[in-house]
C-alpha cells in the first residue's frame, strides 16, 4: 500500500531520518539493536500498568455516583476531567520533549501520573476525585512521547511491528484492569484499586530512568517557548463546549440560559485560533495539522474516539442498573461482559502490526472504521441480553483496534521528523477531545431519558437511552467510513514521494 506524502517539507524530513527508506524503497539501517526491543519493553509495560490504572475506573463509576451522590451528567466528568487534562497537556509535553529531550519529560509526566493515582486513592469527595483525574490525565501525554521513541529506535520496515505490539498492551492493561480491578473493587473498594497502581508505577519509572538509552540530537528540531495562553484557550473551549453537552436536556426544554456555555465555548474558540496564529511557538501547528493526510486521519480517530467512549461510559450503568432498565448486575459482571472486548483488542492489535506490513496502513484503516459501524449497529438492534452486548463489543473491538494501527501508522510515517512531537500531540490531542466528548453525550441521554422502578430508589436511564447513545455511535461510525473514503480519493490525486508503509 502507498501512501503519497504531498509536501517537500514531509519529504525532506523523511529523507533525513535514517529509521526512514531512502528514495528507492530500500532501508538505510534495516536491523533493531536489543537495547531497542528493551525500550519498547519498558514503554510498553507503562501503557500496560497506565491502562490498568485507567480501565479498573469503569466499573466504578456506578460506585461513584452512589458514593458521591452526583448525577449520570455529573459522573462523565469523572472520565472526561481525565480526557480534558490529556489534551491540554499531550502538545505541551510533545513539545517540551521535541526541546528537551523525550526521557526527560517522559519521567516528569510518569511523576505526576503516579501522584494523581495516589490523589485517587485518597479521595473522599467528587471535588477531590476531579483534581486527582486531571492529574492523571496528564499521564496521557505519555503516549505520544512514547509513540516517538518508539519511531526514533524502529526503522520503517519494524515500525508497523514494533507499534503493533507498543498498541496491544494498552488492551492488555484494560484486560488487566477489569479482571483485577472489578475483584478489588469487590472485596476491598474502589479505593483501594488506586493504591494498587502507585507502587508499580513508582517501580517502572525507575526502570525507565535506568534502562532506557536513546540516540542523542544535536539539533532538538523545534524552537524554545511554550504557549501556555494557546493551552488555557483550549482548555477553555473544550471545558465550556463539554458543560453545554451536559446542559442540553435544559436547552431543549426552553432554558436558553445554557447556550452561554456554547457561546462561550465558540468565542474561546476564536480566541485560540488567533493566538495560535500570532504566537510564534504555537501550541497547534495549524500548518502540520492541515496537512491533507493527517488532517482527515485525525478526524477519522477522533470520531473513533468519541464513539468508543460513549460506550465505554454506558455499559457498566447499563449492567448494574436494576431490572427491568438493566441487568441488575455488580463490577465483576460488568467486568465480565466488558472483557471479550479487551480480550478480543489485545490479540488483533499485537496482529495489526503485522497485517499492516502485508495489506498496508490505509486498507486497514479503512476496514477498521466498516467493522466498528457494524458492531455500534449490533448494539443498537441486540443490547438485551449480557451475551448479546459481548458479542457486539467483541465486533467493535476488532474495528477499533484494525482503525487506530492503521490511522496511527500513517500518522506516524507522515509526520516531519523535526516536529513530531508536535504532530503526534496534536493527533493524540484531537482524539482525547473526541473522547471526552463521548461520556458527556453518553451521560446527556442518560439524563435526559431515565425514570424510576417501582420501590427502588432513585431513577435510571431508561431503554431510549440506550437506543439513542447506540445509534449515535453508529452513525459517527458510519461518518469515518465517508472520511476514509473521501482521504483515499485525495491519497490517488497526491504528487511525488510515495512511501510503502
């Protein structure tokens, strides 16, 4: 499969890196060093033990918000302050590792990740719980700097292998997490599911200080500065836009008073754009962003993200609401029904890698983005029993894995080497943004559609609610399959350099 790069910078970069083919298809250094394969040893064991930490969440939220005593539209914060935090801090750290150094900063978000999980522990309040969320989401800004190394340390032809396997133990955690964590969780609390994480996230952070050696740089490729009135802008808008999501049940009934949140949000928008023009070290490269791959893939993983996560926040309440409006189940259900997914996500991911060396990056994408709309479609017509809701995640587990190897990989080999901190910030930014939207959605309709059951306290969401957080998934799913086909007509009409990913 040939991706065509449409710009001379995109091209220069490439030809300067020597993990990268030269003009002829062949590679300049097509050998891995097992100091190599130790990195991605040790990167990969922080997506895992990160993932752990992030996925024994889910099967608390009900927890949450019995303990907490806050509303459906009030417990997707408990997942979307986490996103929110991630996609602030995920351009500021891509950049600070761009200057100095991917380790360095790397080590410093693994520090204040490993402080938010021990906040978490800690927590005996909603308030309290937020702030330790936003400090873990900072953790999120992680994975592009670990996505950089591991293109840093793989030449082109192990790329695809190396990102398969770096990929699969994000799922391999979230497998971790719901059989581990749901027990916890069980016999001991939600608590105590956090204190589990911190020592061995404190452990692996040595390991990396230790172990990890990278090729050093001369040219750290992207100027000094940061643009901290860029970061507070867009924490602004998406926190505004995410707090008129959650206020459109009000809206609809006749409050106009809530449109001031997406009015703000519109403004701050504005506000961001501009800074982000004038400001000579932008937090968004809008130049890198516009490119004509990067810019519909990141869409494309963005709408994947807010999908996925609508989902995500609505299958533990679904499981643990009382019959008739669920199943009446616990966390170790929950877990039991969320797992096939995790299962299913870890073993094609692992595979992905190598599937995108045989059927190319673009194929896979575009196959990923048609399963994930069949299985979103499968909730939307068999959600009634707990079988029936494993097997359909099961299919939309395939999806997701096959759309984000695939879009990921023609992130990763598009972007200019010099900036690709920022590149890969910037993408993994986009995507956290779709995510975080996905729970406020997600608990939106929950609120919106709930009622009570006879002699139980309190209301749930009911069976419209469902429908509708299942539908829209589908059709957002069903929009990334336009996109895919409307950036492999663009990818035909590129000129010049091809690159075989």
């Amino acid at each position: 499969m040939n991706i065509s790069l449409n710009t001379p910078t995109i091209y220069n970069e490439i030809r300067e890196n020597p993990n990268y083919m030269t003009v002829s298809g062949k590679e300049t250094d097509p050998t891995v060093s097992s100091s190599a394969w130790l990195a991605l040893a040790i990167i990969s064991s922080l997506a895992l033990v990160t993932m752990y930490g992030e996925t024994m969440v889910l099967p608390a939220i009900p927890n949450f918000i019995k303990d907490f005593d806050v509303s459906y539209n009030t417990s997707s914060w408990i997942l979307s302050s986490y996103l929110i935090a991630g996609a602030v801090m995920t351009p500021i750290a891509g950049k600070l590792s761009d200057v100095y150094g991917k380790k360095k900063i790397l080590l410093i978000v693994m520090m204040i990740y490993s402080a938010g999980i021990l906040g978490g522990g800690f927590a005996n309040s909603f308030g309290t719980m937020i702030f330790a969320r936003i400090a873990q989401g900072v953790g999120i800004s992680m994975f592009p700097i670990a996505f950089g190394i591991v293109r840093d340390i793989f030449p082109i032809k192990k790329l695809a292998i190396a990102q398969g396997i770096f990929t699969s133990t994000f799922f391999g955690g979230s497998v971790v997490g719901l059989l581990v964590g749901a027990r916890i969780i069980s016999s001991y609390g939600w608590h105590a599911t956090f204190f589990s994480v911190f020592p061995i996230a404190i452990m692996l952070a040595v390991v990396m200080a230790k172990l990890i050696r990278l090729p050093t740089s001369e040219d750290p490729g992207y100027p000094h500065g940061l643009d901290i009135k860029g970061a507070i802008a867009l924490s602004v808008t998406v926190i505004l836009f995410l707090m008129g999501v959650s206020y459109i049940e009000e809206i609809a009934l006749g409050d106009m008073n809530s449109l001031i949140f997406f009015a703000g949000s519109t403004a701050s928008a504005i506000v961001f754009a501009i800074i982000e023009k004038r400001t000579p070290h932008p937090l968004v490269d809008f130049k890198v962003l516009a490119n004509k791959i990067l810019l519909p893939t990141n869409v494309i993983l963005m709408i994947v993200g807010v999908s996925t996560f609508m989902v995500y926040q609505t299958i533990p309440i679904l499981v643990q609401s009382p019959r008739p409006l669920g199943f009446g189940g616990d966390a170790i259900s929950t877990a039991n029904v969320q797992l096939p997914f995790m299962i299913i996500s870890l073993l094609v991911s692992a595979a992905s890698g190598f599937i995108v060396s045989r059927v190319g990056n673009f194929r896979l994408t575009a196959l990923g983005t048609v399963v994930c709309t069949m299985g979103f479609f499968g909730l939307v017509a068999f959600h009634s029993t707990e079988f029936m809701i494993s097997a359909a995640l099961g299919v939309i587990s395939i999806g997701l894995s096959f759309a984000f190897v695939g879009g990921f990989n023609i992130i990763l080999v598009s972007s200019p080497h010099k900036v690709e901190g920022i590149s890969l910030g910037m993408s993994v930014l986009l995507i956290l943004v779709g995510q975080s939207l996905g729970p406020s959605v997600a608990g939106m309709f929950q609120q919106m559609y709930s009622q009570t059951i006879p002699n139980v306290q309190g209301a749930f969401p009911s069976a419209l609610s469902y429908m509708q957080i299942f539908s829209s998934a589908g059709i957002l799913s069903l929009v990334s399959v336009v996109l895919v086909v409307l950036l492999r007509s663009k990818v035909k009409t590129l000129p010049s350099y091809n690159l075989e990913s």
